[in-house]
C-alpha cells in the first residue's frame, strides 16, 4: 500500500526463473515444467553436475535458455548465486528454493555440527536466496513469486528428524513474515510441503510413484515430482495472483491422518 492509501500494482514480473537443487527429483521436474510454460531457468546443482547438464539439455529442447551455477545452500555466500545467475538471466521474476537435505538422528544423538549444518542448508540458505532475490525485484519495481519447498514436516513432527522438522517449520514461517513484509512490493511468496515423494531422495525411482503400495496414505502411494511441480507452476503463474503466505501440501492427504490420530499415518510423526 502507498502513502497515499492506494494499491501499488507493480508491472508483470519477467519470465526468469531461478530453480535451486534442479539436477534432479523436484527441482528438476519444475525447472522442466517451467520452460514447458515459457520461462527462462537458472538453475542449480550442488554435486550432481552430470544431472544438472542434463536439465539443462532438455531446457534448451523446449526452446528456453539456460544458465547453471553449482550451488552450496549451506554456505555463507549462497546468496551470491542468485546475482550470478540473475545477471547472466537479464533478471529475475521467480525464486523457487528447492535445494535442501534431510535428517535421521534421534535427538540424543545429534550433534551441534549436525544440527547447525541441516538449519544452514534447510533455513538459512533459502533466506539468503529469498532476501537477494526479493532486492533483485523491488530494484527493478515488477514484482514476483518466491516459493519455498518445505515438507509435512513444516506441520507435523517426526521421530528422528529434529533438525529437519525444525528448519522446514522455521522456513514455513519465515515464508509468512515475507508475505506481510513483501506484499507492497508486488512479491507473493508460499511454500510447498511434500509428503513422500519418489525420488533419489527417497530411495525410489519417480515411477515407483504408481507401482508402490502406501496403506498408510489416503491415496495409498507415494507422489510423483511432477504432482509437486504443478502446484509449484500454478504458484509461479498469473493465475496465483491473489495467493500469498500459503503452505499447500502436496502429500496424497497424509496431514490428514496425522491430524486424526491414526498411527498408520505413515510420517514417523508417532513412535510405532
């Protein structure tokens, strides 16, 4: 809102897209989704650089440019890449933090080494890119999404996961705070929450989505990338425009199970 009362409407953002973590699973399938809708990528690979290659081939194949940076979410200079890759790009209209890494300790047995290095990678990396990119799109006054991926686990806790449940809780409600703080600006920013997905991550292949058996999920399987790249696409597009500070869970009504107390919910939320 302006000083003067009125709605500051800023000009359509260009359609430059920045992706992090898209040399494979759900980074990959969006940066995908979003050439297919018109979008130049950035994109980003921490190790997997063979894969980053490859996303960045069938980019190209769909008619979009594309620039590439390796990428460490749980440095202190992640936030250089967002410049790196906007000015090669000619700018940016879309963030989306995708790069993190997961947790399986019991609390007992983590160690501070541990825990700060899955909140620098899962919390405080995404800030850094969100805060830089947000600078990129006020600078140039068009507006812009943000979109961070979180998991159920912004929601619902798990037996093991304490670092991880608390940087994507943290991440869930950092994505509020810049809904309220970015709003005059013209930037939307949401997060996405997962549920399983089949991908390297996991331990599964992204077809495993329709041929593995979840009796503990409503929809009785896991998701496939490209269930979670849609909402993503949607959170990218025009057509969200009036949609800010949301979480959309994206894991097959999983949260659900949780919330009514069944123990075959599936999420490690409760001890077996």
């Amino acid at each position: 809102m302006t000083t003067d009362g009125t709605t500051n409407v800023p000009n359509p953002f260009p359609r430059l897209a920045m992706v992090t973590g898209a040399d494979s699973g759900i980074g990959r399938a969006t940066a995908l989704l979003l050439a297919t809708e018109g979008f130049d990528i950035g994109l980003t690979a921490h190790e997997d650089l063979e894969g980053a290659e490859e996303t960045a081939r069938e980019i190209e194949q769909r008619g979009q440019r594309c620039v590439q940076a390796r990428f460490d979410a749980a440095s202190p200079d992640a936030a250089s890449t967002v410049d790196e890759l906007a000015t090669q790009l000619g700018g940016l209209g879309v963030l989306v933090n995708v790069a993190g890494t997961g947790q399986s300790e019991m609390a007992l047995d983590l160690t501070l080494d541990r825990w700060q290095h899955v909140l620098a990678t899962d919390l405080t990396g995404p800030f850094l890119c969100a805060q830089r990119a947000a600078r990129w799109m006020v600078a140039h006054d068009h507006g812009g999404r943000i979109i961070n991926v979180t998991s159920v686990h912004e929601h619902i806790p798990r037996v093991g996961s304490s670092a991880y449940c608390a940087a994507k809780a943290g991440l869930g409600m950092l994505t509020q705070v810049l809904a309220l703080e970015l709003a005059e600006h013209g930037i939307t920013v949401n997060s996405v929450a997962p549920g399983e997905i089949a991908t390297e991550m996991t331990g599964q292949d992204e077809e495993d989505a329709y041929r593995v058996s979840r009796p503990g999920n409503p929809l009785g399987r896991p998701g496939h990338v490209n269930e979670v790249a849609s909402v993503i696409g949607f959170l990218a597009s025009p057509r969200s425009a009036y949609v800010t500070g949301s979480s959309y869970a994206v894991d097959g009504g999983l949260m659900l199970m949780a919330a009514h107390g069944h123990d075959d919910a599936g999420s490690g939320w409760r001890r077996p």
